[in-house]
C-alpha cells in the first residue's frame, strides 16, 4: 500500500471541559487547520470534553474569547463526522437534546447533529485513524 | 471535602461549578456535602458553561457576592 497517496484519516479527541482551560479552544483551531487540507477529519467528544458542544453558554460575563460559536458552523468547514460519548453525556446528566448542532445540511437546510456513540463504535473509528490528536 | 470543618462554607468558581450540576453521576456528593456546609457557585461561569439544572440546595452568588465571602471567611483556594 502506498501510503503517500492515501488520504489521511485524522481524528482530534476532546477530553477537557472548555472554560476552565485552552485545550478546547486549541483543539478547535487544530480542526479547522486540519479540515483545510485534504483529509479525512472526524472529531469525539469524550469525559469532559462533551461539555464543549452544550448548549446556551454564555461566556460574556468573562471575556474570554466566545469561540462556541464555531461548533455551530463545523459543518461549514466539511468538519461533518462528529461524535459524542453516549456514557460521558449519561454520566454527566446531559440530554442528546442538550447538545449543540453543529451546522446546517447544505441541501436541505435542516440542521445536523452530532452522532451520539457508544465506546465500541468510537473504539472501532479509532482503530481506522492514521493520526488521533488528543486534547 | 474531607477537610470542611461543618462551619465552612464552599464556593464553586470555573470549571468547579459542574460539581453543582443536578443528576451528574457525582451530584450525590455536593447533596451529601449541602447536608452541613453552604455550597455557592458562581454565576457568571454557570451561564458560561450553560448549566441550567443545578442541585437544589447550591447558593447562586456573583462577584460582589464572591467578594462579599471573601471578607467574611478566611478564604483558602484549592487551584
């Protein structure tokens, strides 16, 4: 197999919760450089890192940089497979309902939602990386 | 929290105020802990994180109010 010519599967793990730290915000700036080349790029959420894509925060009272926003339009930069711990939202007291969209489907408008998986399917979307970028 | 004595009173600040959020898998402990100390968290990093179901007994301050404790307690951080 020559694996120069391959496309690279790349996986960028979220494990931190998104406030009290940058990982979060590092990791979505990995993301979005690596969606910008020729790769397959999915991104999970697990432990603590499914806080990132909850909905209604408002980090206004402490000004830091409002970059949640951005989950909202992954989609926007072909960042389409993102997936969720179903244990760490359960875990955590967090609804499927509660979580963030993350863009709008290009032809139909409707929105799109994180796909929420179990450890063996994450398992098994990791064993397919090439590169796993953890934070 | 082993080392609350039953007069001191605990203040949730960053990513310390998960631990107020309702029907975690570790709620039961902030419950168990409300059963004899006064447990306050911050407003202004609940609603950055978006936590809206918080544990019933968990006091709500802001920044006057975080100053407030402050100068009533002998503050000790644990970062």
């Amino acid at each position: 197999m020559n694996e120069s010519s391959e496309v690279r599967n790349v996986m960028v793990v979220v494990r931190k919760a998104p406030h009290g730290t940058i990982y979060v915000q590092e990791a979505l700036e990995v993301m979005l450089i690596v969606a910008a080349y020729s790769m397959n790029i999915s991104v999970v959420f697990l432990d603590d890192g499914v806080y990132a894509l909850k909905k209604g925060q408002d980090t206004s009272e402490l000004g830091s940089k409002p970059f949640m926003s951005a989950f909202r339009a992954l989609v926007d930069w072909e960042i389409e497979h993102v997936y969720v711990d179903r244990d760490a939202l359960k875990n955590r007291g967090i609804n499927e309902n509660e979580l963030t969209e993350i863009g709008e489907d290009e032809n139909t408008g409707e929105p799109v939602h994180p796909q929420v998986l179990s450890h063996k399917e994450i398992y098994k979307l990791m064993q397919e990386q090439h590169t796993i970028l953890s934070f | 929290m082993g080392y609350l004595g039953s007069e001191d009173i605990v203040l949730l600040i960053e990513d310390g105020v998960y631990a107020a959020a309702a029907g975690t898998v570790k709620s039961g402990l902030i419950e168990k802990l409300l059963e004899q100390n006064e447990v306050y968290a911050l407003q202004a990093d609940i609603k950055a994180r978006g936590l809206e179901q918080l544990i019933k007994k968990v006091k709500i301050t802001d920044y006057e109010g975080f100053v407030d404790l402050i100068e009533q307690h002998t503050p000790q951080s644990w970062l």
